[in-house]
C-alpha cells in the first residue's frame, strides 16, 4: 500500500512549486499584445526585478530557459575569436562554457572540481597572464544547481579591479536569484542572468538579462553583428511594444510573473533571503544528522552552501532507491543528481539534491526531510536518527 495518493510535492531545483496566485494569474484569455494592460504590467515587472536583482539597470525579458540566456548574453558582446574565462564548480559553468565555444569564443576554463567554489586568486592569475586583454568576459555561476555549490561574485570584482582588467563581469544566477543574497551592483556585475521557475516562483519559459552601462557600450560596438533574436538592444529600447520580446509577448507568463512579483514585494527581499537561510540551515542540521550514523554527506563545503538546493551523497545505489521510495510511497519528488558521476560507474545512482527555493515554507521543508528519514528506514539505508527534531528546532529559533 502507497502513501503517496494525495497533493504531490516535488522537492527538485526547480522548477520549483508556484503559488496558487501565480497558477491562477494565468488561467485568462488572450489580451492586446500591442497596447494597455501588457505594457504597464511588463514596465512595472521590470522595476521589481531589478529591485529584486539590486540593481539600477535595465532588463531584457526573453522567452527563453537558463540555455538560451547564456547564448543571449554572449551573442552581445563577443565576436569570433574572443576570449572568455570560465571559473567552472560543476555543470552548468561546463555548460555555459560549452556555449561561448560553439559560438566561436576561445574558452579558457579554470576547473575546480564539483565540491569547491571558485578561488579569486586563481582567476588573479589568468588575468594578469592576459596582458593584451583578449579576454572579453569572465563568465561565472553564481550557484551551480547540479552541486550546490556557491562562489563570491565580488570577490571575482575585486580581483578584475585590482588587476586593471576590462573584462566584463557575468554573473548566472539562475539558480540562486531570490534564494541567496544577490546585489548586481554593489557587486560589480556588467550582466546578470536569470529564469522564471526557481527563485522567482513562476513556470519555466522566460528569462531575465539585466545589462549595465558597461555591457550596452560593448553591444553597440558590435554594429549589426548581433543575431536578431538574442539582442538585447531593442528589448530594452524598443521602438514600439511588440519588439521588446523579439515578437509576440509571452503574456500569460507575464501574467504569473506580476502575481510572483507582488509576493517577494509583500515580503520584501531581506525577508526573503533570510527565509531561504534558515530553511536551508534546517535542511543542512539534519543532513549533518543522517551522516553522523551512516554514509550521507552533503557535497558544498561549509561556507559554501547554497540556500537554494542542497546536492547530496549516498553511495552506490542508495540515491537511487531513496528516490524511488520518496516518489512512490510518501509522493515527494527528489532532485536527481546530475553530473556528479560518469554514467555506468558505482556512483552513478549515489547522488540526489534537495530544492529548497521559490515558493517554499517550514512544514514543506520538515515535511520533506520527515519523508527523506522515512525512507532512509526503509531502505535500510544506515543513519544517524532524529535528524528532523534537529531541523525542526533550527525552525523554532527562526
């Protein structure tokens, strides 16, 4: 007999569950994509998302996932034969790099590992080997989603400012924006990139580029050398509505986008990072927990964990089996681990992630982690006991 017959719950990195508001702000009818409604709410969803990413620059808004802004925010600034340094903490900075290659960048990539975030003075040293400044942009995850890992956007600044570098600073928060703390520019990033279905609590399809003064100047050298599509010039000067979205504007989405929005405005963005904080502490009180009596063990070292979605390491097949068990016993969905380890080896089935980000409250997060020591049990999976009273009293102190 299943547990799972009721309210599902997935517990992955996003797409992360959408409020009620956000879900029913879609179920309309068609409206005017030329004038009225749509052009005031899409003008004050960009004020509250650059409020929300600290930043005074504009947005670019693109009926895109995380994929399509990477190839967005490199299509206007590089040419064939630039050079970008990529600081990569797991798959998605291979990704991103992967990206620039294919469209014609040199690609120089400074690996550290799957659990290490990245060290400032290792890109110090690349920048200062660049002394004819070929290197157009550093481009840098701020949190990997495959490992959970979190690296200092600023400290990557500093170093570009110590060194006299004029690269422009990229910065991918698909995965962190609304979760970790984030400030564009206090920060010092020439370019943010993030998507509607993690942090920002709406269904995956849009995605957000905030460009500062820097980056613009950098687009318009590049004349009429920029794909059609993915510049960013007329989506943030356009001359009439329709061409702010390259076309046809994705209006129900906008939709479920404002009703978000009007969300993290009520709560204000303090309060939501530090939500995020202290569901993350409770979700890594009791991952300490479980490894203290068996072989769980979270992947980001201390210091370097994000508040968004914690990845995890069971060994073997463990993961595997727990996944399983959680979906079709107790109906909660855990995040696969991706990226962690080669297909067909041991490890293959040994890691999974727990997304804690959006749309998310502590009866969600004690709820997932009741069912994750449920299945621990069950599976006969050895660990340390009472891991959720741990996390619950993180809540409790708040």
């Amino acid at each position: 007999m299943s547990l799972a017959n009721g309210r599902p719950y997935i517990a992955i990195p996003g797409p992360s569950v959408p409020p009620e508001s956000v879900i029913r702000a879609m179920s309309r009818g068609s409206v005017n994509i030329y004038e009225g409604e749509i052009v005031d709410l899409t003008l004050a969803c960009g004020r509250d998302l650059s409020a929300v990413a600290r930043t005074a620059a504009p947005v670019a808004i693109y009926i895109s996932n995380g994929h399509g802004l990477w190839e967005a925010a490199l299509a206007n600034v590089l040419s064939p034969g630039d050079a970008v340094l990529v600081p990569i903490t797991g798959r998605f900075g291979h990704g991103w790099a992967e990206n620039a290659r294919r469209l014609g960048a040199e690609v120089r990539m400074i690996d550290f590992g799957l659990a290490s975030p990245v060290d400032p003075e290792r890109v110090r040293e690349a920048l200062r080997a660049d002394a004819d400044h070929k290197i157009r942009a550093v481009l840098a995850v701020h949190v990997d989603t495959a490992t959970g890992v979190r690296s200092d956007i600023a400290a990557l600044r500093r170093v570009l400012d110590e060194e006299g570098h004029p690269a422009l600073l990229m910065a991918d928060t698909i995965a962190s924006l609304a979760c970790d703390r984030f400030e564009m520019d206090a920060w010092g990033v020439d370019v943010l990139l993030a998507a509607s279905q993690k942090g920002l609590m709406t269904p995956p399809g849009i995605g957000f580029l905030w460009v500062n003064d820097k980056a613009r100047a950098v687009r318009r050298r590049l004349g009429d050398a920029v794909s059609p599509y993915w510049d960013w010039a007329p989506r943030l000067d356009p001359q009439m509505f329709y061409h702010r979205f390259g076309g046809t504007a994705p209006t129900h989405h906008l939709f479920a986008l404002r009703a978000a929005l009007d969300l993290i405005v009520e709560e204000g963005i303090e309060a939501v990072w530090h939500r995020h904080a202290v569901l993350a502490d409770a979700v890594r009180a009791a991952c300490i927990r479980w490894g203290e009596g068996g072989p769980l063990r979270m992947n980001a070292p201390e210091g370097a964990r994000s508040n968004a979605v914690t990845c995890l390491y069971l060994g073997q097949d463990r993961a595997e089996r727990l996944r399983a068990w959680t979906h079709a016993q107790a109906g909660v969905t855990l995040g696969l681990g991706i990226g962690m380890a080669e297909p067909g080896s041991p490890d293959a089935g040994g890691w999974f992630r727990i997304g804690h980000m959006g749309h998310v409250n502590a009866h969600m997060v004690l709820g997932t982690l009741a069912v994750i020591e449920a299945g621990l049990t069950a599976c006969d999976i050895p660990h340390g006991n009472a891991a959720v009273q741990v996390a619950a009293e993180v809540c409790a102190a708040g």
